[in-house]
C-alpha cells in the first residue's frame, strides 16, 4: 500500500526559509507524479504545481512560478516544497498528493499526505 | 486558467435524500474531471475520475456524469458519514484547477 508521510507543522517569521517534505512508500518512488496543493484556513484547494520524481521534470501553476520550488531526492523516495522567503499569507496547509496515473503530468490525486501546517507569523 | 464554478456553495439535506451537485468550466475540458471529498481536518479522497468512474473502496451511492462544460456529481442516497466538502477538479490543462466547493451538511 502506498503512503505520502509528511513533515510536521512548522512556525516560522515572515522572510524565514522553508523546506516540507513528502516521504513516499509502498511502491516504485519514481512510478508516479507527485503535486503539492495548498489549502488556506477555511479556504478550497489551490494547485500549486507538480512534479516527476523519474526526472525532476515540473509544473508550476503560474500563481506559484517563482514563489516556490520544487525538488526530488531519489534517494530517500521524497519530494520537497521550499520557499525562500516566506509571506505571512503562505500560513496555509499544504498536502502533498500522488497522481492516479502513472507517468501523466496531469491526472486524479488518489493519494493524499495528510498534510503540513505552515504558519508564518511576527 | 480554466475556472471551475460549483453549486450550490452550500446544501442541506437528509439522511436518505438524493443530492446533486454541479460544476460548470469555463472552457471545454472533455471528461477530463473529478471530484473529492473532504472532511474537516482531513485530507481530500478521490471519490469519481474521468467524470463517471468510481474510485476503488467510494460507496457506489456516489456517481458523476457530463462533458464538454458541464457535469453533475451526484449522492444517490445520503448517508450519515457523508458530511464534508466536495470539490470539482479539472485536469484538461495546466494550472489543474478546483472549484470552489460545495459544503453538505445535515438539516
């Protein structure tokens, strides 16, 4: 069976870095594309971008291009989200999800994280 | 982006009842649509791909028809666990976008 293990919560200062991270297991890591989605506080989901694991191949919804990376660790069957400097408006949950299909750049999320906190905050 | 607009944001129903619920996109995206659930504090479930195919382990009291620009999710007979947000999901192109959500509560 296969599980997205995510970072825990984290609280950090406006301007601060960040890096979260989704283990993934239970299956080949790099079989499937992995997108991040972001949900803010009583607010829907927002697609933020997704990316191959077999190539480092991504996409970037054009809201995010620029305010976030995405990355890879073979090694280690985990995928990252990373911002340089952070926003107090980045306070949002933020899931990491499998694609359904293997290989499809866009598809269904059938796996879910279950999700990492950010909160940014003076 | 291709927008995607739900209705209604909001519905009440009761433990048996029929419920629908649309999605409207802006553009023509084929079948390439989906729609999850969502409780509160949890992450989203898959719940119907490609518009009308169940998801391995959704109760089959879930379906989901359309084309083109419109679709329809529907619950064929409302259950107690099935209290949550549901979201429409488009895949026909990048950004991938969600509608807004639809908010099912009991009255």
């Amino acid at each position: 069976e296969v599980h997205l293990v995510q970072s825990g919560a984290e609280l950090k200062k406006p301007g601060e870095s960040l890096k979260i991270s989704c283990d993934v297991s239970g299956d080949i890591f790099t079989s499937h594309w992995i997108a991040w989605v972001r949900q803010k506080p009583g607010k829907g989901l927002e697609w933020m971008g997704a990316i191959d694991p077999s190539d480092s191949d991504t996409k970037y919804s054009p809201s995010f291009r620029g305010q976030v990376s995405l990355s890879v660790d073979t090694a280690v069957s985990a995928v990252y989200l990373q911002w340089v400097s952070l926003k107090a408006s980045d306070t949002a949950i933020y899931f990491c999800a499998r694609h359904r299909s293997s290989r499809l750049p866009v598809d269904a999320f059938n796996i879910w994280g279950l999700g990492t906190m950010v909160s940014v905050s003076s | 982006d291709i927008q995607m607009t739900q209705s209604p944001s909001s519905l009440s129903a009761s433990v048996g009842d029929r419920v629908t619920i649309t999605c409207q996109a802006s553009q023509d995206i084929s079948t390439y649509l989906n729609w999850y659930q969502q409780k509160v504090g949890k992450a989203p479930k898959l719940l119907i791909y490609g518009t009308s195919n169940l998801e391995a382990g959704a109760p089959s009291r879930f379906s989901g028809s359309g084309s083109g620009t419109d679709f329809t999710f529907t619950i064929s007979s409302l259950q107690p666990e099935d209290v949550a947000t549901y979201y429409c999901q488009q895949y026909d192109d990048v950004p991938i976008t969600f509608g807004q959500g639809t908010r099912l509560d009991f009255k």
